[in-house]
C-alpha cells in the first residue's frame, strides 16, 4: 500500500519499466509491475528530484561490483549518495540496501553531510538484501529475517514499522554490524556449498555416494540440508564478488581470513575438477571434439551470465580445443555477450547434442529431466553424459546405453 518512486540513471531502464516490461528476468515481477503502476502506486524516473519530492525514506540498491583488488567498487553508491543530498528538501531516511563494506553507512552519512547544499536532518539505516534471483519475490515477501542498523533508534523503528506487513523477524543493531550480517551470510553459504564440493571429491575417490551423504547430514537440524547441493561450484552477481570482498575486508583489518580464501580455492578447484571430467569423458584430448552443454546461466530460473560456473568450466574446454555447441532456456542462439565468445548457441536441446562426444549438464534447469533421451542418444557421436548438477536420472539413461557420470 504504499506509494513507491523508482529511479535509475538509465533512460532505457525507465522506459521499459514504464511499459511494464523488467530489464532483468525475474519471475512474476512484470505482474507485479502492471498490478501497481495500475494502482497508482508505483512511478519510475530519472530525475531524482521528483522522487524524492514528498518521500519519506529513499533506499539505496544500486551496484557494488568487485574492484581491481576484489573490494567493492562504491562508485555507484557515492554517485547516488550526492544526488540524494543535492535533491533533499526535507528530513527523510536514507536506507543502504546494497551490499557494502562495514563502515560504508558513516561514510555515506559523511557524503550527504557534505554534498547538501544546506543543513537538511537525515538518518542512514542499513538494511540489506538476502533475495535471491529467481525467487526474488518470495523471498521479499517472506524473509527469514529483516536486518536493521543505525544510530539512530527511531530512525531504524520507523523503518521497522515499514517493514512489518512481512511478519518477519526483525534484527535491530549497528549499522557496521548489520553490513557485516550480510557478507557473513553470504560468505556462510558459500562456504556450504565448498564444503560439499569438497566431501564429493573425497566421495569420488574413496567410492562413497555424496547425494546419501548430504541426506544423511542434513537430517541434522544443526546442520540442516539447505545449501548443501554439490555441483559444478557456486556463482553468480553475489557469491564470488562478496566473497573476495570480505577477504578483502578482512585484511584490511589486519585478519587473515584464510578460511575464505579455502572456500574460494576449493571453488575454483571445482571448476577445473568438473573440467577434467567431461574431458575424461571424451576420450582426455578435446581437442576438434563437439561437446555438448546444458545450461549457460549461473542457475536455473534466472537469464544471469555474471559468474556463471557454466561458463568458467566452458570456457577451460574451449582453451583445450574443444568445440562447445551450448543450449539455456534463458539465452537466445545470436545474443551478442562478451561472456559467450566462442561458444555456438543453439535454440535446441537435441540440436546441441548433434554429433557430440559427450553431453555436459550444467544448469539445472528442470526441463532438461523430461527431454527424449531416445532422441538424445540418436544424436551423440558417443552417448556419454557428465551431469555437474546430479539432475537427470541416471538408471533411465543406464537403459539406454549411456555412460553416465555426476558429482
Ligand atoms: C545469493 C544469496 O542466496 C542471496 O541471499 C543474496 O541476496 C544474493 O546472493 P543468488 O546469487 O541469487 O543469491 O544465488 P543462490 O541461489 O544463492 O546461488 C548461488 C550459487 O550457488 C549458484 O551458482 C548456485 O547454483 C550455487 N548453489 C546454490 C549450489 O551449487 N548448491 C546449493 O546447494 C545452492
């Protein structure tokens, strides 16, 4: 019910938005979009005066991407930090929901303060984002926690009572600690998903079943089964860049986090493991051998190229010579990205297989399970499957005379 003003900077952004078309793929947003801008409720503008002309609180959830040395570039935040202050005719509540280093809540308080052309009260509140692409929507509308930090405690109850048609539980601190609750989480997750990235290695060499194993271990509420799937090593806009970032961070501080630095290692290590074994699978030399790909995205239910663990391991077996004929749900065969040079896209799963020495699936799109594996095998030169996501079933392809390898 209340009345939101979206700005960006980008002209094309807000035409599109105003068409009621997203510029990103997120399922049910363009709903959502038509639903409010139909109800009055939602504008979009690039002119910052305009919205913030009667607002009450101003959210900041621009982009932090990884600087030279891996810490967050805050170029973005800065740029719209100033613009918040040279536009503000009232007191109003500045809410940091990007992801920043620890400290950056004083630092922007530290810019409004000097970029106002005259005194102005305001509050700076951090209050980031735990939504994940692809379920964006639930995950707003059903957190598991909401993360409030400032100074000031009415500042940050007020963003309370804003946030409590969520029925959510509500973490009221600091602004450095709720900045450090995020990268902790995430960089939590991450270390997840290496954790079982690494007890699969130790599976496949010892012959035990890591699938069983992650069941076994995730009936354990200390350790719960969340975050626990092995497959081709994590990726995408957050992980890797709020990783290095709190590596970053850390040393800063003067803290060696080696135990992060292991998470990213055992994650890159990943790449080249999964790597290795479709090369395996294709006889070692991939040299002028087609291989097969399944899923380009960094997961499924998203079109996100950024960091994607498709694209890591592809982009091994092409400097190995292999030709890489690559279908995704979400990527268009001619779409012009840097991140696809090289690869031939094509608009169909059984077209990508055509001749191939071995299929990799790398993106666990839930439409790959149900495909014609009859029609699958026709195709291949060899029927070999290596699939980094553990998602087809593996005694129907055994049927058919596959060779067949997961995690
Ligand atoms: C993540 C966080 O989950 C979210 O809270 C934060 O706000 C932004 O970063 P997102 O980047 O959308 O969200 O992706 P996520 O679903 O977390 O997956 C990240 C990567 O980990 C993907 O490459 C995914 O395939 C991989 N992953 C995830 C696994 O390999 N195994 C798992 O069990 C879970």
């Amino acid at each position: 019910g209340n009345r939101v003003t979206c700005i960006d900077i980008s002209e094309e952004k807000i035409e599109m938005l105003r068409r009621g078309q997203a510029p990103i793929y997120e399922p049910g947003l363009n709903e959502m979009i038509a639903r409010n801008v139909r109800g009055g409720r939602l504008h979009f503008t690039t002119e910052y005066a305009e919205a913030l002309e009667d607002a009450e609180y101003i959210f900041i959830c621009v982009g932090t991407p990884s600087g030279v040395d891996g810490e967050a570039d805050l170029q973005y935040v800065r740029m719209a930090a100033e613009s918040v202050a040279r536009c503000m005719t009232h007191p109003v509540i500045v809410i940091n929901k990007s992801t920043v280093p620890v400290g950056t809540g004083d630092w922007v308080a530290d810019i409004i303060k000097r970029s106002q052309p005259e005194p102005i009260d305001f509050a700076v509140v951090s209050c980031p984002e735990f939504t994940r692409e692809g379920s964006a929507l639930y995950d707003f509308m059903n957190p598991d926690r909401v993360v409030i930090g400032s100074r000031s405690r009415e500042a940050a109850e007020k963003v309370a009572q804003l946030h409590l048609p969520l029925r959510a539980r509500i973490v009221m601190t600091d602004l450095r600690t709720a900045e450090m609750i995020k990268y902790a989480s995430n960089a939590f997750l991450a270390t997840k998903i290496s954790f079982v990235n690494a007890i699969a290695a130790v599976c496949e060499a010892v012959g035990a079943d890591v699938n069983d194993v992650v069941l076994g271990m995730g009936y354990d509420k200390r350790i719960g089964e969340a975050f626990l799937r092995p497959g081709p090593g994590w990726g995408g806009s957050c992980f890797p860049k709020d990783s290095h970032a709190l590596v970053k961070i850390a040393e800063d501080a003067g803290y060696d986090f080696g135990l992060l630095k292991g998470v990213i290692d055992v994650n890159e290590e990943q790449f080249a493991r999964v790597a290795d074994k479709i090369a395996r699978h294709a006889g070692g030399d991939v040299t002028g051998k087609v291989v097969a790909v399944w899923g380009l995205t960094f997961k499924a239910r998203t079109d996100d190229l950024r960091d994607s663990p498709s694209i890591e391991i592809v982009s091994r077996l092409l400097a190995r010579g292999a030709i890489v004929r690559a279908y995704d749900p979400a990527v268009e065969p001619g779409t012009t990205d840097q991140r696809l040079a090289g690869i031939e896209v094509v608009g169909d799963p059984y077209q990508a297989v055509e001749g191939a020495e071995v299929l990799a699936v790398l993106t666990e799109w839930d439409e790959f399970k149900w495909l014609d594996f009859d029609k699958v095998a026709e195709g291949m030169a060899a029927r070999r499957v290596v699939d980094a996501r553990n998602l087809l079933d593996r005694t129907g392809l055994a049927r058919r005379g596959f060779e067949y390898e997961g995690i």
